[in-house]
C-alpha cells in the first residue's frame, strides 16, 4: 500500500488505532476523522469531523484530496451507539441517531470518495458491520439495524461499483475495545471467551488491522463479502 492514501472514520477508537497503525506500517498515508480526535494515533493528519454532518464530511474529503492528491482506501469505522437497551425500550431517536451515524454517514462518505477511487484506477473501501445485527445480540436493537444496513450497502456497491474497480468488503470484528474489556469487569459472562475457538479477543493492529491491509491491498480478488475476525466466536450463539 505504498504511496496509497487512506480515510478511516471513527479511527480514534480503540480498534481505529489499531487499524490506523496497520495501514501506517503497510505505507499507506493514514487520515483519521473523528468527532473526537483526542485518542488518534498512526496517522499522517487527523481531522475533527461529525461524520452525521454532510458539508464537514464533503469539506474533509476535499482537504484530503487537495492535500495528498487523492484517495486510494476508504475504512467506515463511524458509528454512535446508546450501549445495550432492550428492544420495548428502544426509542425513535435512538434509531434515527444509529441510522445517521452508521449506514447514513457510511453511503455518504463511499459517495463523496467514489469519484476520486474511480479516477485513480479503482480502490478498496473496507465498512465495519458487527456480530450485534449477524447474530441478533439482545439489547443492541438499533445497533444491529444499522450495522445490517451497513451490510446492505456494501453488498449493493460492490456489484455497482466493480466496474470502477473498487471493491467493497464488511469486517464484523472482535477485538480489544471498551465492548471487549467487559470480559474482564464481569459485564461478560466468562463463557463468551470459552466459546472463542481461539481462545483470545483480537488484537486491533495484528488482527483486524491486517484483514483490512489485506482487502486495501492491490490485486484483492474479494468483495462484496462480510469477514469475522473474530476468532472463529460462537459467543453470539
């Protein structure tokens, strides 16, 4: 990915870190925009950006592209979320605020970014989905909706988009992050990491951030396609 230019939003999360420091050691120039961008590592620019606002999100790719002279990988890491909330208590506002932050923001930046991934020959857009919607995990109704959504799209664009030679891929992801560490508080039952047949949560650079190398990469011959890096879980089930 030498030479390559790559967005990720939301990539100062936990797991964002992680898939920035990959994208950083495999060459590429890494972006980072995030509404908040204090935690933001392993990259060459980091932009504050509300990716639910479509002119900071149009004013961002045009700074980039100005900038650095292009887009070549796009990772849609964006996504709100209330935390877990019973489905009876699942509110209109919550959903909406899923829907903006998650699949809205997602289609909104694959647009903006399309035009310049065509005009350098074809690219990678990686979209981050969530065992939550694959496996239907209680209390996370409006997460789920909206990861599932993100899954939709993505499928949709790869056939719509394999033309240009962009490919499109999901990553439903397991991983250290402020969801993964309720193992060690308790939040988790235990159970969820016996039923890991790898016996470990991922790691968010030597795990995830390598499958996202892996579909940024030139010459991929995969899309359209939802990978779990998860270590082969059953937790959901």
């Amino acid at each position: 990915m030498a030479g390559g230019v790559a967005i990720v939003t939301g990539g100062a999360g936990d797991i964002g870190r992680g898939v920035c420091r990959a994208l950083t050691k495999s060459g590429a120039t890494v972006v980072v925009l995030d509404v908040d961008v204090s935690q933001a590592e392993g990259a060459a620019r980091v932009l504050q950006c509300d990716v639910t606002d479509p002119a900071a999100c149009a004013s961002a790719v045009d700074e980039i592209v100005h900038d650095f002279g292009g887009v070549d990988t796009l990772v849609n890491m964006a996504q709100a979320s209330r935390g877990w909330t019973p489905l009876l208590e699942t509110t209109h506002a919550e959903m909406l605020r899923a829907f903006e932050s998650g699949p809205a923001a997602t289609l909104r930046m694959m647009q903006l970014c399309h035009p310049h991934l065509a005009a350098s020959g074809g690219g990678a857009i990686v979209n981050f989905a969530s065992a939550a919607g694959t496996e239907g995990i209680p209390g996370m109704g409006a997460y789920a909706a909206a990861k599932e959504a993100i899954r939709g799209v993505t499928k949709v664009a790869a056939r719509e988009w394999g033309r240009d030679n962009i490919r499109v891929n999901v990553i439903c992801p397991f991983a250290s992050s402020e969801a993964a560490r309720r193992l060690e508080t308790g939040l988790w039952p235990a159970s969820v990491l016996d039923n890991i047949p790898l016996g470990r949560v991922g790691d968010p650079e030597a795990d995830v951030g390598a499958m996202v190398v892996f579909l940024a990469g030139p010459g991929t011959f995969v899309t359209g396609r939802t990978l779990h890096v998860d270590g082969g879980s059953g937790s959901w089930r």
